[in-house]
C-alpha cells in the first residue's frame, strides 16, 4: 500500500503552485542579482518579488525581511548577531527549555564565549509563564527568544504578553515561528517582535531556504561576512531559485489559512476514535485549545513509541522518545513537561498537513488498532 505521511511538522511536500513558480527559474533565469545586465535584474525583480510575497504573509515591511538557508541559520544569526552587537550593554540571554536545538546549541555556544544563559520551564501543557520571563530579566538582559509554537507537542507560546514584558525593559525579543508560519496567522505586528525565524520545508517550500525578519532600526552583526548582499546583512549572493519558491509558499500559505480549520477537525477525529480503541491508555502531550491545528502528540502509555512505529511500516510519524543502548529517553520537551516516564515512552507525533484526508486517517486507525492488540 502507499505510504501515509503524517510527519507534516517534520518536513512538508513542495506545493504544486510552488513548484510551477520555480521551473522557469531552473530553465531560463539563471543570472546574478547583483549583476547589472538584463539577466541580473530580472533575477533581482524575481528575489524582490519573492521577498515582497513573505512580508505581505508576516504583515511587516519588505525591507525588513532577508532571505537565509534555513531557520537554523535565522535562530543562529539573532543570538550570534545580537550577542556580539550589544557586548557593551550586557551578555544576558532568556530563553525556554523546550527550543529547538537550533536556539539550544547557540546558546550554548554563546555560554563558551561569556554569555549567560536562563532556561525557563514550562507547565504541564509546555506552555511558558510570562512572569517568570520577566522574574528572570537583570540588567545584563540584552535578549528573550521564546518560540511560537512547539515543534513537537504544538503548544502555542503568549507571544503577545511576553513582548509587551520585552519593550517594557527595552530588551529585543526574538521568536522562532518555523512550526506556526502556514498553520495559524502570524502577524508580527500584533506579536509585538524585534525579530522572526521561519523556514522553507516547512510551509510546503524547498529545503534550505528560510527567512528571518529584523525589526527595522535595528543593527545586528551578520553571520556570514562577505560582499553586500541582502542589504549588507547577509553575504552570499542570493538563491533565487528557492527564494521564488518560499515566495510563492508564503502567497499560498496566506490565501490557505482557512484550510487549517479543515485540518484540525481531521485532526480532532483522529483523536475521538483513537480514544475509542479498546484496552489502550491514552494521553495528549501538550495544551488541549492552544495548540497548532494539525499536530496531535500522544502518549501510549506502557509502551513504547519507536516500537509502535516499527510495526506499522506503512505510517510516516515521530516519536518523543529516543532509543540508547536498550533505554528509552524521554525528549527534553517531554522532560521540561513533567511527562511520566512510562507514558512518555510511549509518545508519538503525528502531525497533518494539506495533503492528508480522512482516507488516510481510517487506513492509520485500523493499522494502529491491529499493530496495538500484540
């Protein structure tokens, strides 16, 4: 049988419309942006078009957007770049336990190099506290990054009360929006950031492209030095290619919002029959309304979740645990939440996407339902 992708929060399909928007760039368009010619600027007009199409979808301006490989690179140039541009004002960073290690590797990292580092916890629902962001703020504090959404349980973070806390002290705030971008409005006026990290593979985009949003008037030191590109913020010369393609994702990521409804009542569905299985103990990890709409972690408790996955072959989904020389490690997000360790052994992400219907949905209960009784 085909296979059934419910692993959208790990890595989605290129779109069709994204596709189509890139093949003449892939034939005919192959100049450099920079150059001055008539192929460099068709190549410029299409980066600017592209860049035009992801601030309409953030609601910011488009020269406050520069595209990146990623949003590891994005996560990795603010606390870099901020670091080594406010060393004169401070070395303290705040940010939460339960990041990507695209923001956790950095900051450790940054910690070798003189920095100070507070991790903040989280509740039960993998949600922050807001006071206890600002319980953590000294006078060294030169930045707060707290992602959007949670890229394995799919709590949503207050990203909105945690800003108004950062202006208050007059501290940049950075959000890491990788898993929300596509899958609820991110409007970044109305969360109130310095800056935003969001990456291509994603929102139905190639991989190794991303984006990252600086707050115009706002200096940070870049992370790769070169030639003047990107505005003298990132050196490289741009790939228009894939930059064309995260354009036109974000484009059809801002006419498709709607669809995430659709999604989540599939979602949803999944969960009351999944509950319904006979002599299974289930459990969600993560906030049961303020989540994204497509992911659903569970836990199948006493069991263990790679072991689940195993046996269903047919069925593309993640598990919150990691395997280690016959132990079973619990995820440091599932940690960070308080997550029993006989429940969260078993957990497993199965997160949905444009592509998934109630077909495939049936087909991964009666195979879930079958694997389960052994």
């Amino acid at each position: 049988m085909k296979g059934i992708y419910l692993d959208y929060n790990a890595s989605t399909p290129i779109a069709g419309q994204v596709r189509k928007a890139m093949l003449p760039f892939l034939e005919n368009h192959y100049g450099n942006p920079s150059a001055l010619h008539f192929a460099g600027v068709d190549a410029k007009q299409a980066v600017e078009r592209a860049r035009k199409q992801v601030a309409a979808l953030l609601n910011v301006k488009q020269s406050e957007i520069i595209f990146t490989s990623g949003a590891s690179e994005s996560n990795n140039h603010v606390l870099k770049g901020v670091f080594q541009q406010s060393r004169d004002k401070g070395n303290h960073i705040i940010t939460t336990k339960i990041e990507h290690p695209s923001i956790l590797k950095p900051c450790e990292y940054l910690e070798k190099q003189g920095a100070t580092i507070t991790y903040i916890g989280v509740d039960q629902f993998g949600r922050v506290n807001p006071h206890d962001i600002e319980a953590a703020i000294t006078d060294q504090t030169i930045l707060i990054s707290v992602m959007h959404a949670n890229n394995e349980v799919g709590t949503l973070q207050p990203i909105e009360e945690i800003s108004e806390i950062a202006k208050k002290y007059h501290i940049l705030f950075h959000t890491d929006a990788s898993q929300s971008v596509g899958k609820v409005q991110v409007d970044v006026k109305e969360l109130g950031v310095d800056f935003l990290s969001l990456a291509g593979h994603k929102v139905y985009a190639p991989k190794g492209i991303g984006a990252l949003f600086i707050r115009e008037g706002i200096e940070i030191e870049p992370l790769i030095h070169g030639a003047g590109h990107e505005s003298g913020r990132r050196a490289g010369t741009e790939n228009v290619l894939l930059a064309v393609g995260l354009g036109e994702a974000c484009e059809v990521a801002h006419q498709s919002l709607e669809q995430n409804m659709e999604i989540q009542e599939l979602r949803d569905y999944f969960w009351d029959r999944l509950r319904k299985l006979p002599d299974v103990a289930l459990s969600l990890n993560g906030h049961t309304e303020l989540r994204l709409p497509n992911t659903l972690n569970i836990n199948f408790e006493n069991r263990v979740g790679q072991d689940i996955l195993d046996s269903v072959p047919q069925i593309a989904a993640s598990t919150g645990s990691a395997c280690h020389t016959g132990e079973v490690n619990l995820s440091p997000v599932l940690k960070a939440m308080g997550v029993k360790e006989s429940a969260g052994k078993g957990a497993v992400r199965f997160s949905l996407g444009r592509y998934t219907t109630k077909s495939d949905i049936d087909t991964t209960l009666e195979l879930l339902k079958s694997a389960l009784k052994n």
